[in-house]
C-alpha cells in the first residue's frame, strides 16, 4: 500500500513540473509577442541572404524604422530606400539619381523590417510559437504565414533572444518549405529616437 501511496505521489509531481513547464513555456511566448508588438523605433545591422536555384545573393544593410516617420533601409552602402505609405524613395548613391517605386516593386527588402511582422501579428491573431535550443542559446520562434501570390515567400519564422527577446535571425520559407531568405540581425537597438534626417527624401 505504501508503495502504491509513492507512486501515486511521484505521478502527481511529474504531472505538476509538466503543467507549471507548459504555463511557464506560455507565458513567455505571450511576452515575446507582447514586446515585439510594443516597438515603436529601432536600428540594426542586418545581413540578407537571397537563396534561388542558381545562385546565393548577399546584401550588407542598415535599417532604420519609426512608426511615425517610416522605415529605410541602406543595401551595400549603394542605395537607400524609404518605405513611406505605398511608395519606395529610391536613391542610388553611385549613380546619384533618385526615384519613387511603388511599394509593391519590392519583394524582399521589405521584409527585412520588424514592423511587417508587427503588422501581421495585428491581422493575424494566432501565432505559431515555439522554443528552440542552437549552440547552447535559448531561443523564442515566432512564425506566420505570408499571404501572397509568390510561391517563394510562404511562411516566415522571427527568431528572438530569450533574454529581452531581441530579434536574432528571420527565415523566409516558400511553400514547400525550403528557405529563401535568410535575414541575420545585429546591433539591435529598440525604443530609442532615431533622426528624422533618415527618413528625408529631396529630389
């Protein structure tokens, strides 16, 4: 009977640390969200990686973003885009000329900003979260589909820093879920002014 007693106890412990893992496994997923919805203004280094079947493309880039004023982007230290309502302020510093596209010309830099993931996390209420170890490091995934009509940018996953959940890497996936584009972060910085110099576009 005492045996019995034990092993009925030891069950409900085990069930608790399971129960108390998944809350606690919750609620960081909620705080990850939570947070990256709440920024407003941030910069970082960012190292794209556009992946096709013949090549591998990489950009070196800056990104600015206010919620205010929009977001740029500088790519090779060669041209600066402003995203601004539906348009794309183009210049091109080799050449020295400067344009406006409209936003829907672009297909991958975009993707690069935060705030496109803040935006579907507004419209898309239910998030695929998950918890993945790499090299050691804890890491918070944040995944969504991308609604679209190119095959080859599906689904993303929002890498974030367990600790202050800071955006680490975004991996774009197409529809069979082979990667496309691999974006790496550096330098975050979140919630600090940024100039509005940044954001200006004179032609």
């Amino acid at each position: 009977m005492g045996s019995i007693k034990k092993s009925v106890l030891l069950f409900l412990v085990l069930l608790f640390a399971v129960f108390t893992g998944c809350s606690n496994t919750e609620t960081k997923h909620e705080d990850a969200i939570r947070h990256i919805k709440a920024i407003k203004t941030y910069y970082c280094k960012a190292d794209i990686s556009v992946i096709n079947d013949k090549q591998k493309l990489e950009y070196k880039c800056r990104i600015y973003h206010d919620s205010k004023r929009g977001s740029a982007i500088d790519i090779n230290d060669k041209r600066k885009l402003i995203f601004k309502d539906n348009c794309i302020y183009v210049t091109d510093k080799a050449s020295g000329k400067k344009y406006i596209q409209n936003r829907n010309f672009d297909e991958v830099y975009h993707l690069a900003f935060i705030d496109d993931y803040i935006n579907l996390m507004y419209k898309n209420q239910k998030a695929e979260c998950n918890r993945k170890e790499i090299n050691g490091t804890q890491y918070e995934l944040i995944s969504f589909d991308i609604n679209g009509n190119n095959r080859n940018i599906s689904k993303g996953t929002l890498y974030l820093s367990e600790k202050g959940f800071m955006p680490k890497k975004l991996i774009i996936y197409d529809n069979t879920g082979t990667e496309k584009i691999v974006i790496t972060y550096s330098g975050y910085v979140a919630n600090k002014k940024i100039s509005s110099k940044l954001f200006k576009f004179n032609i």
